[in-house]
C-alpha cells in the first residue's frame, strides 16, 4: 500500500475491528461456530497519505486471503520441491532418485485430474502447462520413455563413477532382497502346509441365500479360514517371486560394471542425460506449482469472501440532507438580514422626507 514508515503493524490491528455476524445457535446447540463476520477500520488515528481508508482495508482482506490459500488450502509441498543439479553424480543412483522424485509428481497430477480434468488455467497462454492432462503427459514420458532410455544406457554400458563402491551397494541390496524373498516364501510354505491339513469336515462348502447389487437371489459360498490362508499364501509367493526378479536384475548391473574398463566417454554422456532429466523436471515442478497455484485459487474461491461496503446510499442521502440544510439556513440567514438591512433604509429615507 506504500505506507511503510507511517504506520506499523500494532497501531494498524488497534484500528481494526471484527463482531461476529450470524451467532445464533442451530437447534439449542451451544457449540455454534459463527461463520460470518463484519470487520471494520477506524482510519481516524492514521496517516493513510493519499490513501483511502477503503482501499487500505481491502489490502487487508487480500493479505488475509493469500494467506488462507497459503496455510489452510491444499498442501502443496511437492511442486514446491526441486532436485539438485548435480555435477559429479552416481548416474545409477541418480536416476533412481529421479524416477520416484517423477512416479511423485505422477500421483500428484492424477489425483488432480480425478478431481478436475477440464481446468485451464486461462491467464496462462501456454497449453503445455495451463492444465493437468498435459502436464500428465509430460511426466508420463519422462517415466515410459525418457528415464528408461537413460537407465538402459547406464546399465548397459557398465556406467559407473566409482564401480568399486557402487558395486558393493548393489550387492548389499542384494542380500537384504534375499532375505526378504526366503522370509515370504516361509510364509507360503507354512500357509500351504496349513491347507493340507486343515480339518476336512470344515472345508465343507455352504451355500446361502443372498443378493447381488440387482438385488436378485443367489445362492453365495461361505468363505472358511482355509481361504484367507490360501490368499495369503499366493500374496506371500507373489512377494517371493518379486524380490528374486529384482535380484536377478540387480546382479545383471553388477555384472556389467565389472566388465566395463574405460567408461569416462560413457560417464560424460550419462552425466549430460542425468542433468537434463533434473532440469525438465524442475522445470515441470515451477509449471505445476503455478498451475496448481490457480487451481486452488479458482476451487476455493467460495471458501473465504468478501463483500465491501462503503457508505451507503441512505448514508449519502443524509449527508447530502444535512449539507442541503446547513445551505438552506444559511441562505435563510442571509435573507433576514439583507430584509432587515432593506427595511431600516426605507425607514431612514421616509424620515428624511418628513
């Protein structure tokens, strides 16, 4: 408002005041929480310069609101983060860290567009980034084809900054993989041991009568404890088989960067396709958070609102009334007196002809 120096923030919130509108209670309650409120300036105390005392509280009341969109509106955290553009990188390692910063923003836009699939950003001219579906598509291809790209030609090529570190990494990710993978398949074989010998007079199958979303009959299966055992006996081999694939995988690099020798023409090229994947994702991140920016603001436009008042008409009228008034006494004033004035000289002339 350019009044910094004349007034502080003390002696502006004395001149504010707020009474609360609707503080009736709903239905006897006496938890009633009053969602309207009339707030007022007395600017009187003020040097407001060339200011109007309006205009000052509208300033107020637009502060207020970006701070309410700021701390009580969707979080939004995770386009507000950017990656590091690194010099001297892992490539490997660094391009798993961008992959889930990527699968982050991913979840981020899809959640958006179950909310809203139709939103543009209208003051953004840009349709590659003034809505979520093409914001999406951009992440999209970072994870389907960008990253894999890049993935492939680190693995492939045994790329590695420092192979004698990476390689023991990998391998103590191995170690844990494997023990995780024999502790689920100790968990089928015990779930599958349990079936075989699970009472067989409690396998029997029941059926009774029930309805389906149409509302129809039906006869319905009982489920049985050997059930849930045998779900989460084909949950726990699932898990197995998944753990063992990753190490499969996981042995492949190692193998790799052992038969690599001389990769620094290859460390170089992977270190350009790692920076270039940290500067379209930051730069995907500023877009999102601007256009998330505007979403928040047009879904929450109900949230908080003002209505200003100034004077009213029947204020103004009064005022007007009163002005009126204090022009008419006066004129009347001034009559009397040019009346009065006008009398006593045709008193004097009359007495001069006598």
């Amino acid at each position: 408002m350019g009044l910094q120096g004349t007034i502080t923030s003390s002696q502006l919130a004395g001149c504010l005041y707020l009474k609360p509108v609707d503080t009736g209670n709903v239905g006897g309650s006496s938890e009633y929480i009053t969602t309207t409120y009339y707030m007022s300036l007395n600017a009187s105390t003020l040097d407001l310069k060339n200011r109007k005392a309006m205009d000052l509280l509208r300033g107020i009341c637009a502060s207020y609101r970006a701070f309410f969109l700021e701390n009580y509106c969707d979080n939004q955290e995770i386009p507000k983060e950017k990656l590091e553009v690194t010099s001297e990188c892992e490539p490997y390692l660094r391009l798993n860290e961008i992959q889930l910063r990527a699968q982050q923003l991913s979840r981020y836009l899809n959640a958006r567009l179950d909310e809203n699939k139709s939103f543009i950003d209208t003051d953004n001219g840009d349709r590659s980034s003034n809505n979520f579906t093409t914001m999406g598509k951009r992440v999209n291809n970072l994870i389907n084809y960008d990253i894999p790209n890049a993935m492939a030609f680190v693995i492939e090529g045994g790329v590695a900054r420092d192979p004698l570190i990476l390689t023991r990494i990998l391998e103590y990710k191995n170690k844990i993989d494997d023990i995780t993978a024999r502790k689920n398949m100790a968990y089928y074989d015990a779930n599958k041991n349990g079936i075989s010998i699970y009472e067989k007079s409690m396998t029997a199958v029941v059926m009774i009568p029930t309805t389906d979303e149409l509302q129809e009959y039906y006869m319905s299966r009982t489920k049985t404890a050997m059930d849930k055992m045998a779900r989460i006996a084909d949950d726990s081999l699932g898990a197995s088989m998944d753990y063992q694939s990753e190490i499969i995988s996981t042995s492949y690099i190692i193998q790799k960067i052992n038969e690599s020798a001389d990769n620094w023409d290859r460390l170089s090229a992977a270190q350009g396709m790692v920076n270039k994947l940290e500067e379209e994702l930051n730069s995907i991140s500023e877009d999102l958070f601007v256009l998330d920016k505007a979403y928040i603001k047009y879904k929450s436009q109900n949230y908080i609102t003002f209505t200003y008042n100034d004077a009213s008409f029947a204020q103004r009228i009064n005022a007007k009334k009163t002005l009126m008034q204090t022009i008419l006494v006066m004129a009347g004033g001034c009559a009397f007196f040019y009346v009065r004035a006008n009398r006593k000289e045709k008193r004097g002339r009359a007495s001069e002809k006598i």
